[in-house]
C-alpha cells in the first residue's frame, strides 16, 4: 500500500483532472486515485493507483497507464481508456504480479444525461504475469447516478480471478458493492 500512495504522490503536478473512486460491500473495500497528466492529439494520459482489500487476508495494490477520451468527438456520451496496469496480487499464502491489459468505458444516458453505466476489463495471460501468478482477469460493471455536478453514487459488480502456478485459480473478489466517484 505504501508503495501505492508513493506512486501517486509522485505523479506529475501538471493536472487537468483528478478523481477518487472507492466502492465497499460488507467484507472488502476498493479504491482508485487517478490524475489526467496530459493532453495529445489522441487523448489524454490517466495514470492511476489502486488497492483492494478483503477480511478474508486478499489483496491487491496497483498502478496504471490508460489514454482517454470520449469516444468520436467531445459530444459523444462514451468515454473510454485503454491500457494497463500492473498489479500485486496476494490470496493469503499465495502472491504474484501481472501487467493486466484492458480498459474501461461508461456510456452516459442522452434522455437522463445523470444516469451513466460503467464496466471495465483487464486481462494478464501466463506471458504477462511472473513471481507465482501464471493468470488474471477482473470485470466490473455498474450503474451510476450523478447526484452533484461532479459526485457520482454507484451500484456495481466485480469479479477478479488470479491463477497460480500448480495451483487451482483464486477468486480474489466476486460480488456486489456500492461506491462514489469524486472527480476534483
């Protein structure tokens, strides 16, 4: 986690935008702080630092790289990243790494421009994963509702799954939960 909050104090200060998400259930947490850093003819690069924590002892700590926009031109409700980012996974007495590769988007609704639905995909195969990690792959989806100009609520599903070396493939989470996105 140290090394996390380390990354993202380290970003550059040249920022057009910064959000805070976290979401909760009952036993798990997750929370992401991401910066937009600059602007290309492309998009706009989004560096990002994330942990999840459960009662059950499993955890993961990362760091990403996406390039966003909306999708076509500035008036078009999809927003997207693509990209990656690398993870530390720990399940208890098994941990590893992968550089997960993926993106996220959310379509905002045109006849209720305050109600928007998310979903993000990474994806790490035996190539991109090293200490005992061989696999990963994560969905989230939810649906969110704008309740200030820039305050999001949220109702949400995750499901992130690590493989391990000689070993059966762990759930690291699987459920619903509900969260806020903040963008500052």
């Amino acid at each position: 986690m140290r090394f996390v909050i380390l990354l993202v104090l380290l970003l550059p200060v040249t920022v057009c935008a910064q959000t805070f998400d976290f979401n909760i259930r009952d036993d798990a947490a997750w929370v992401r702080y991401a910066k937009l850093v600059d602007e290309r003819s492309f998009g706009q690069i989004e560096l990002d630092g994330t942990a999840y924590f459960a009662d059950n002892g499993r955890r993961s700590v990362g760091v990403g790289m996406h390039i966003v926009d909306n999708a076509y031109t500035a008036e078009t409700p999809v927003y997207v990243g693509l990209g990656g980012r690398l993870l530390w996974l720990d399940s208890g007495p098994l941990s590893g790494g992968v550089l997960a590769l993926g993106g996220h988007g959310r379509y905002t609704l045109p006849a209720a421009d305050r109600v928007s639905v998310g979903a993000h995909l990474y994806f790490a195969p035996d190539i991109l994963s090293f200490g005992r990690a061989d696999s990963y792959f994560e969905f989230a989806a939810r649906g969110e509702y704008q309740v200030l100009q820039s305050s999001w609520v949220y109702l949400g599903y995750r499901r992130a799954r690590v493989g391990f070396n000689n070993f059966a493939t762990r759930t690291i989470d699987s459920g619903l939960h509900i969260g806020m996105r903040i963008q500052f």
